[in-house]
C-alpha cells in the first residue's frame, strides 16, 4: 500500500476529527470566557467553588475522563454519542486553560480605565462588557489559536470511543496492512497539514497585536 493511498485513507476521518474540533471550541470559548471572568471577579467562597470546577477539567486525565462520561452515565440512564462525550471533555479540558489566560488579560489591565467608566455613568457589567473584555479578547487570541491547535491534536484521544476519526482509520489501515512506519509517518503529516495553516495564523495575530501594542506606544 502506497504512502499516498495510506494518507487518503487517513483523511476518510476527516469529518470526523472536524466535528469534534468544532464542537470541542463551542464548548471551549464560552467556558473559558465565563470561567475566566467569574474566577477575576469572585471572591471567597464562591471563587473557590469555581477554581475546583476548572481544575476539575483542567486536572483530570482526558482519557480517564472519556471513559467515564462515555462507559459510565449509561448506567444513571444518561446516554451521549461518542462525538458529545468527545468534544465536551477536550472542550471544556482547553477551555479550562483558556480561562486562566481570560483572568491573567482581565488583571492585566488598568483599574483607571474600569474606574473612568464608572465615573462616567456605566454599570460595572457593561464596563465589562465595552471596555475590558474587548482588550482582554485582543490580546488573548493568539494564545486562544494555541489552544485550539491542542484541541485539534486532542482529538486523536477519541478513537478510544470507536469514533473513525484520523487516528482510527490509520489503526484500521494498520490491521489490513502492518507498515507502521508509513501508517504514523502518514499520520504524523495529516495532523501537520491540518495545524500548521492553523499555528500561521497564532503567529500573524502575535505579530499584528505586537504591530499594534509598538503604535500605541508612539
């Protein structure tokens, strides 16, 4: 079997590997961003309560955590598709850590500009909402494009639940013919080809967000 033919064959997964990406990121972005800004503006208890929420997903092991919302809720009559289980564990697991860089933007920012806007009239949601969120998403994209590249190479994690994402197809490709060398070498490429374009865009968005930080500074 040609190299050729092994990656096509890899890339039947394709869709697969696609869905759980995007739906993995429909999960990740708003639980990064709630998290994030309710972990900056709680305190005491309730803080705490959040941060074990978000260690819970940042903490766990994925594989362990698959297994257990995939094998295990069957059995408290909770039934959820492979691609569900999938994408919420990779998702809220990058959106934890996304969080953590939504409250590091959110503290990084000036308390004058918060405090002129509510000089100026304007509710401490919608302070938020106009004035500090903008610049923290701004300066968070790059970081965020690093992320969704893991939550692409995370996805590799669920053929363990039988989904024929590209990981899946290339262990079925490697029970009709034993080449690992090709096989994970074929592999290897259709995740590059895949994150590459992806890890371009993180660096142009660092390097306009640096373009941007000079101008200001003049």
């Amino acid at each position: 079997m040609s190299f050729f033919n092994i990656l096509t064959g890899i890339f039947q997964g394709l869709g697969v590997t696609a869905e759980v990406t995007f739906y993995g990121l429909l999960y990740a972005i708003p639980f990064a961003l709630i998290a994030g800004v309710l972990q900056h503006f709680t305190r005491g208890f309730s803080r705490g309560v959040i941060t074990a929420f978000i260690e819970f997903w940042r903490s766990s092991p994925i594989i362990v955590l698959l297994y257990a919302f995939y094998y295990s809720l069957p059995a408290f009559g909770v039934f959820l598709s492979g691609v569900t289980v999938g994408a919420m564990v990779l998702g809220l697991n990058i959106g934890g850590y996304g969080s953590q860089s939504v409250r590091a933007a959110l503290q990084s920012l000036s308390k004058g500009q918060a405090e002129a806007g509510l000089a100026l009239g304007l509710s401490r949601f919608d302070v938020l909402r106009l004035i500090e969120l903008p610049q923290a998403i701004s300066s968070m994209m790059p970081t965020f494009v690093n992320q969704a590249i893991q939550l692409v190479k995370g996805t590799a994690l669920v053929s363990l639940l039988t989904l024929t994402d590209m990981t899946f197809r290339a262990k079925q490709i490697s029970q009709l013919t034993y080449d690992p060398v090709k096989i994970y070498s074929a592999l290897f490429l259709a995740y590059l080809i895949i994150c590459y374009p992806i890890t371009i865009l993180g660096r142009r968005l660092e390097r306009t967000k640096a373009k941007g930080a000079r101008t200001n500074d003049i």
